[in-house]
C-alpha cells in the first residue's frame, strides 16, 4: 500500500480498531466480573434466607420437619422464584431433600456431598462451579450455608444454577457491545475514508502540477478552494513558487532578447562599415571616421560583455568576504577616479561627508562598485555646470549614502523600472547611447546580495539615489 491515502486509512483504521480491541477487553473483563460478584451476592442472600427460614422451622418443628409438605412447597417456591435448585442436607452431608422449583430432585436424595464443600461449608461457606461429586451431569455455579441454631450446625443449605446462566446477561452485554462497537467501526472507517481521499487528493493535484510545469507549462496553479489547513499552505507554497518561476522565466527571456538586441545593433554597425571599407563603398577619405565608429562600437561591446561577467559573477555569490572599511574614504576615491569626467562637464561638485570615518560592513570592492556606478550615472545625466551632491549620514546601525544630480525629472512610472536589467527611460536616459543599461541593475543585485537597500526619488529637476550599509 504506496499511496499516502492507503497508508493513512490503514493507520487510521488499525488505530480504531485496536482501540475497539482494547476498549472490549476491558469491557469484557469489568462486565464478566460484575455479573458473576451480582449473581454470588443474589445467590449468597437465598441461601442465607433459606438457611434462617430452614433454621427457624427445624426449631420449630423438630429436627425431621424437612419432611413436612409446608416446609417442601416453601423451598419450591423460593427455589421457582429464584431459578435455582435447593439441597438440605444432615450435617455429615447427606442430601435429605432436593427441589428445582417445579418438582423433587429424588435423583439426589441420599446422595453425600463432597467432602471439600463439606468442609468449607461447616467452616463458614463455599462458592464455586462443581459438579457435586457426579450428582450433576455438568458444572453448576454453588452457594452453600451451613443451617445453625446459635453454635449448633443443625444441616447444610445448597443453592445452585446452571454455570452458563450465570453468564447469560454477560452474553448479552457484550452482544450489544459488539454490535455498536462494529457499527462505530464502520462509521469511523468511512468517515476515515473520505477524510484520507480528501487530503490526498490535492497533494495529487500538486504532484500532477509539478509534473507539468516540469514539462514548461509554466501556467499551471493549483486550486484547492478555502482551504486553510496545511495542505492549504503547501498549495499556496507552490502557486508562489509557480509565480516566481513564471516571472524567473520571463526576465530569463527578456534578458536573452535584450542581449540579443545590445549585441545585434554594434555588430551590424561594426560589420557593416568594416564592409563597406574593404569593398570600397566608403570612400578613403572617410574611412577614418567609420574606423572610429568601429572602434566605438568595439568598446561598447566590450563593455557590455564585462558587465555580463560582472552579473555572473554577483549571482554566483563570488564575493570576498566582508570586511570593515571607511566608506567616505571609499566615495572620495570614486570621486577622484572620475575627476576627468566632471571636469568636461564642469559640474560643482558639493560633498557632505562627516568628519570622522565611518566605519562599515561589506565587501569593499564590490561597494566601490556600487558607488562607481551611481556616481558615473549622476554625471553622465547631469546637465553642463550642473551639481552633483555627496552625503553620507549616519542613524542607528545604518549608514545612509546619497548621490544627487540635476537634470531631467524621472516620471513616477518610470521609477519602479530603472534597476532593471537593460532598461532606459524614452527621454533624457535614452541619450545614453555609450550605456548597456546594466549599470544600475548591478548596483541593486550588489545592496541585494549585502542585505541592504536602494531607493530613488526623483523630482523638480533633481534626481537622488540613497543606499544603506550596515554600521561597524
């Protein structure tokens, strides 16, 4: 039995029954042992009653009044009332007179009780199943008395009823017991049943699920209504997971089209004035220039590969090992390697940065990176003689590094989407024709991967990124 369903409703009803089991054999048990203690007590009062009525008439009558038809129609009577036979026998144990009730046991007359009874019985009582030394063909249950008149034992009472009587009522309690207990039993196995089918069958739903979006269909979901159970939640688990990788997918596609379309349009370019030069259809005195236009898209190609390698290597998780290190002096340093840069745009630039070092947490080459990026974008989109402004700030365990350039306000559509890979805005961005659109896309896969944030806002004319790192 493989299936989950299987399994569970084995276990389910294998519980149920052992229950069942357990529960009857204790039952059976308490209910036997009640029965016989109620039928020794009720048989122990008859006799006790027969033995004082015996006892009072014997001391009233004389010693042979068990002769008597009075006496006899009395017993009878008890005997009939009760369902029992009752012996009287003399005190050596000589069975004198034997009733069931209904007619006189002559069989019995005469005959001598066993000496074990008759020893328990003069010493006080004797309760037990006995045949009575053969005068029963089978067992029977016996209470025995002995008849006494102060410290005189005058003779001997004996009660007895068939042994299966005794058990009769037994028999019946545990008919009923077993009757309902069979009936739980099959209300539990069905109700077992449809409770195993119904959490199975959507754990069958997502495995067959699974098995089509390993197949590519990557719309596949799974409906398993209001549930809030966990079955529930795996299901919801795996829509999501479904949901990622459809997106996973998607940018895997977009990014493979964007590729395409970075490397096709330098390559045509490159291919097509290389051809035109050597099949003369560019003049030569102009074959410096398309020359430069090669070399321009060549480097632009270059570019775009290393950023790639770059990605690949960010996603990887190739990065050194965190390391305290002083950001502002970080930031100044990208600001010098620049200095070339805003020196041909003759941007001011307005530096806010604390007094003494900050101290943080990171890889460091990977946040001169980020800072590199920011810094070349803010440039790159600043108008000539614009402002470029540096801050860094410190509040709790962060460190809030801001980067802001004048130019051109990005639409609050737009914001959303520019730490997408390959991505430039329709407007001023897409004056960047020296870019890959990766720059930016880099930056917020590097914060990712250090757990920390990047935002953007952008308004009247000025453009701020802010990122956080992680105090030392």
């Amino acid at each position: 039995m493989k299936s989950m369903y299987g399994r569970q409703f084995a276990t389910m009803a294998g519980m149920i029954l052992l229950s069942f089991l357990m529960l009857g054999a204790s039952f059976a048990t308490l209910s036997y042992q009640y029965t016989i203690k109620d039928k020794q007590d009720s048989m122990g009062r008859s006799a006790s009653i027969i033995a004082a009525y015996t006892s009072a008439f014997i001391n009233e009558n004389g010693e042979y009044s068990w002769r008597e038809d009075v006496f006899q129609g009395q017993l009878s009577y008890l005997a009939l009332a009760t369902d029992v036979h009752i012996l009287v026998s003399t005190p050596d144990g000589t069975v004198v007179y034997a009733t069931d009730g209904v007619s006189e046991l002559t069989a019995l007359e005469g005959s001598t009780i066993p000496q074990q009874i008759l020893s328990d019985t003069l010493a006080g009582s004797f309760a037990g199943p006995t045949r009575l030394g053969g005068m029963y063909s089978r067992s029977r249950y016996l209470v025995s008395l002995p008849i006494t008149s102060g410290s005189f034992v005058q003779g001997l009472v004996l009660v007895s009823c068939e042994a299966s009587e005794i058990s009769s009522m037994w028999r019946d309690l545990s008919a009923i017991f077993l009757v309902t207990a069979a009936a739980v039993i099959l209300i539990a196995a069905i109700i077992s049943s449809v409770t195993s089918m119904r959490q199975s069958k959507p754990i069958k739903e997502i495995a067959a699920a699974a098995r089509q979006f390993g197949h590519g269909e990557l719309n596949v979901r799974v409906d398993v209504g209001k549930r809030r159970d966990e079955v529930g939640e795996l299901a919801d688990a795996f829509n999501a997971m479904a949901d990622s990788l459809a997106k996973s997918e998607q940018r895997r596609t977009e990014f493979i089209a964007n590729v395409s379309h970075e490397l096709k349009t330098p390559m045509t370019t490159i291919a097509g004035f290389a051809d035109g030069i050597l099949d003369g259809t560019i003049p030569p005195d102009k074959e410096q220039q398309y020359l430069q236009v090669i070399s321009s898209e060549t480097r632009r190609l270059s570019r775009l590969v290393r950023s790639m390698l770059d990605l690949s290597r960010l996603q990887s998780d190739e990065r050194a090992a965190q390391q305290q290190f002083d950001i502002s002096e970080t930031m100044l340093q990208v600001l010098v390697s620049l200095e070339s840069k805003i020196t041909a745009k003759n941007l001011e630039v307005d530096t806010q940065l604390p007094d003494n070092p900050v101290q943080v947490w990171g890889d460091q080459d990977a946040i001169t990176q980020v800072c590199y990026n920011l810094l070349d974008n803010a440039i790159k989109f600043s108008p000539e003689r614009g402002t470029l402004s540096i801050a860094i700030t410190t509040k709790g365990s962060k460190a809030y590094t801001s980067i802001r350039n004048q130019g051109e306000t990005i639409a609050p559509e737009e914001l959303p989407l520019i730490f997408d890979r390959f991505h430039k805005t329709d407007h001023s961005r897409s004056a960047d024709r020296d870019g890959v659109g990766l720059g930016l896309y880099i930056v917020k896969t590097i914060l990712n991967s250090h757990k920390e944030n990047i935002t953007c806002t952008s308004e009247n004319g000025e453009t701020n990124f802010t990122f956080t790192l992680t105090r030392a």
